[in-house]
C-alpha cells in the first residue's frame, strides 16, 4: 500500500490515506476486484510503537474510515501514542464500492417492516424484491460477495499490506462479528483482539428474535427504574412502564401532533425511538422529555425525511442477509414469533432492530452464503470480549455465548450497566481494553465493571466514558450494529 497525507471531513490533518486492491469473489482472486478505502493515524510516541491497531465500527455499513478519522476523540491517548490507528471501509462501504440503491424504493420497503396481516407481508415481501434487485444492478457485481466471511479475508489482505506479521484488532458491534470470524480463519496472525458488544453468529430466526426482545425489554426497565429514583427525570412520578404502554397502544392508531400540517407519530418511530435512547443511557433526560411531550400531544422528534429517488448508500441488508437464515415459510409464523415476544417483552412487546432484521430479508435477492453456525477457535492469544449487562443491540446473553464457543482463548468482562458499545460507557471498561491491548494483560476471568448512570440534567448530559463515542451516529431510520 502506498500511503500519503490526508485530512478529516473537518479538516484534521496528521492522516494518511490509502487503498488496496483485492477481489470481488475471493474464489477467482485473478477476476474482478474492488479498492478497499483504508487511514491512518500515526502513532504519537514513535519510539514506542507496538504496531497498528486495526479498528471496526460495526453496522454493517459503518465507516472504519470515518471511524478512525475519529480517533484523536474516540480513543485515549495512551493507546494513540503506541498504535498506528487504523480504519478501513468494509466491502461495499461508503469508500470501498459502496452498495447503492434507490432511496425512494428504500422508504417504500421501511413503511412495510412491520406488517400486520398477509396481504401486508406479501406486499413487504415484494418491495424487498424489487429494492434488493435494484442494489444490484447500481451497485454491480459485489452486491452478491457482501457476506462477512469475505470481509475477514479482505482483513487479511489489509494486514498484510500493513507489513505486520500478527495484527491488533478492536471491533465493536457488527465488528465483532468480523473478528470473530477472523480468529476462526486466522488465528495465528492476531497479536491481539477486543470484541466490544458481541453478536453471536450462531443462532437461528426465532432465538435471534426472543434474545433481542428480552435485552429491549430490560434495557428499558432500567431506563424505567433510573427514572423513578431520579428526580431531574421528567417522568420522575409516572408508572414509565405504563405510560410506555399506553403510547404504544396509540401510536398503533397513529398520535397526531400539532404542526402545519399536523403530522401522525406512528409506532414504528415510537419503537425505534426507544430503541436509541437505549443505546447510551446520557440521553435518557432528553428521551423522558420526549415522552412527556409525546404523551400530551404536543409533539416529539421527527425522523429525517427520506426520498425523492436518488440513489443513497445501504449496505446493511447486503450484509445481514447473507449472514443470516431468516427466511420464513408465511406470515402465520411471523405473527406466531409477534405473539410469543409479546408474553416475554410484554412492555416493548419487540425489538425493532431484529425486527427489521427478519422482515427485511424476506424474500431478499442475495443468497445466505455465511450461514450461522457455532465458532471453532483454535490457536488464537487471550482474546478480550466485554459486554454490557442490558445491552439492546448485542445482548449480553450474546457475548456470553460466542465465549463459551471460543472457549479457553476467551475472557469475557461485563459492564453491569446499560448501553452499546462499553469502551465509551464505561471508564473502568475502557481502562481494561487500554490494559489488555498494550500489554496483553486480561481482566480475570468473570470480572465485572460497576455501572455508570446518567446524574444532572439533560442540560448537562455528557457521553459516560468521557470520550465521543462515534456510534449513534450509525442509527438511521432504525438502528445499526
């Protein structure tokens, strides 16, 4: 790779920038290929320096580019001085080929995600058809190689190029599915490796959907419960529960809200507004604020309007379904997985995130060519898993088992509060990733991080771990990994 001098989106300097070449099927490496968009930020203290640190953000269709463009607020700056900090846009990701698809096909297919009977899950199956068919043909030919098991080879591929005989990896979310994958294919080329918010390959439709309902349905318990014992909340002396609840049961009808024109909040925005919120707990002030605003009908957020038929990245589904086995013979099982979530989550009733999920890759074009299935690691360093205890997006049931199946090579830390990715929720968290990474020193084995909750007002709110944390700004029209 050849590097040479670049700047951020706002002008930072101190970056370079490069590309490398590699294939579009991995099984024809002399066929057609793509440029992986890759950066870098020098490491500080060159004396010292370890070797670089490549980094992921998750999504799928986040930038480890902007990521690492991020770095000198994202990452302390011990481990800044001894790492080359490291990002590269995934295949089919904002620099690196990006999939493109119509955006007014994508505002049809998110007005369907959730159907209520089966003309409407027919009608969803069929935009999934019509939206996925034109991803491919603006996109090309890597619409049909976006599964992670390509990724991990580009991976390879970058370290590599890096000149690094065994490399360091920090991947959060969706990115720890990557690493994973990459331990299991490369096990002997990893210095070191963080998996920060695990997902866990191996389940199947419905365990994917209960796991992740149960981790909404606590997330905002605890959201509840900080309410009722903090004072400052503006739902202080409401049952948050309840009220939770009865909005739900009115946004199904649709809750008009003052505007000219009025416009009708729906259930859908209701549900992934709770889902963000969940995200990271220091806006739970703003989030309670909504609610009350909401439940009086005097008005909340608004989505970001979509549309007008350009073309606009997505990447996601691309990835998600062909990682995945979500088909589903008919809506009578959809409705039959709606009805259980709703005995097990009987306040959040789903999770929208895996909701969206399933429903998306109905009758999607691509083939499942990374099927889950249980991971096989063998011959890999201690590797670092943390998770939070009430996480919405990677429950902690989820870091718990992709640790059993790693086995011995793996130490899992837990951060016993609420939020998505723990190096920015937690002080204690980040202080043990810092550790491990530099020196290769684990936590002990079922070490545990106290939680952090939010303090003040929502005037005053600030990110939990003291550092930008770079991933709400992943959340769309619904949530990233």
């Amino acid at each position: 790779m050849t590097w040479k001098p670049c700047v951020s989106p706002d002008g930072a300097s101190g970056f370079e920038c490069a590309t490398l070449k590699v294939p579009v099927d991995w099984r024809k490496p002399r066929a057609a290929t793509i440029d992986l968009a890759l950066n870098r930020l020098p490491a500080t203290d060159r004396a010292h320096r370890i070797g670089s640190l490549l980094i992921n953000p998750g999504g799928p269709g986040g930038s480890g580019v902007d990521f690492a463009f991020s770095a000198p607020d994202s990452f302390s700056p011990a481990l800044r001085a001894r790492f080359d900090i490291v990002g590269f846009d995934p295949r089919g990701v904002g620099r690196s080929n990006a999939v493109m698809c119509d955006s007014d096909l994508i505002v049809a297919q998110n007005k369907l995600l959730f159907p209520g009977d089966a003309s409407a899950f027919t009608a969803l199956r069929k935009s999934n058809g019509a939206l996925g068919r034109n991803c491919r043909d603006l996109t090309g030919k890597l619409f049909d190689y976006m599964d992670t098991a390509s990724v991990v080879r580009d991976m390879e591929a970058i370290r590599a190029g890096l000149g690094e005989r065994r490399i360091s990896y920090y991947g959060v979310s969706y990115g720890t599915s990557i690493g994973q994958q990459y331990a299991e294919r490369f096990p002997r080329r990893i210095r070191a490796m963080t998996l920060d918010s695990n997902m866990d390959h191996s389940l199947g439709a419905w365990p994917y959907q209960k796991t992740e309902a149960v981790a909404m349905e606590e997330s905002f318990g605890q959201f509840a419960d900080w309410c009722a014992r903090t004072t400052s909340c503006a739902l202080h002396d409401r049952d948050v529960r309840a009220l939770y609840k009865s909005l739900a049961l009115r946004a199904a009808d649709g809750i008009v809200l003052p505007g000219e024109p009025p416009r009708t909040y729906t259930l859908a925005e209701l549900r992934n507004a709770a889902l963000g919120a969940m995200y990271d707990p220091s806006s739970w002030f703003e989030f309670a604020a909504d609610l009350a605003r909401l439940d009086a009908s005097k008005g909340s957020p608004s989505l970001t309007p979509r549309g007008h038929g350009r073309p606009e990245e997505y990447g996601y589904l691309a990835v998600t379904c062909q990682d995945n086995d979500f088909g589903l013979r008919s809506y009578n099982t959809l409705a039959s997985y709606e009805r259980k979530l709703a005995r097990i989550s009987p306040v959040t009733r789903v999770n929208p995130l895996a909701w969206t999920d399933l429903t998306g890759c109905q009758n999607w074009p691509n083939k499942v060519t990374n099927p889950p299935h249980r991971l096989r690691v063998n011959g890999t360093p201690p590797i670092l898993m943390t998770n939070s205890r009430y996480d919405v997006a990677t429950p902690h049931s989820w870091g718990a088992n992709a640790a059993r199946q790693i086995g011995h090579e793996a130490v899992l830390l837990t951060y016993d509060g609420v939020g998505h990715g723990d190096y920015w929720m937690s002080p204690c968290a980040q202080g043990a990733i810092d550790k491990y990474l530099l020196t290769l020193k684990t936590p002990r084995k079922g070490a545990h991080c106290p939680a952090v909750w939010p303090t003040g007002t929502a005037a005053q709110r600030q990110p939990s771990g003291g550092l930008v944390n770079p991933l709400p700004g992943l959340l769309g029209p619904t949530a990233s990994r």
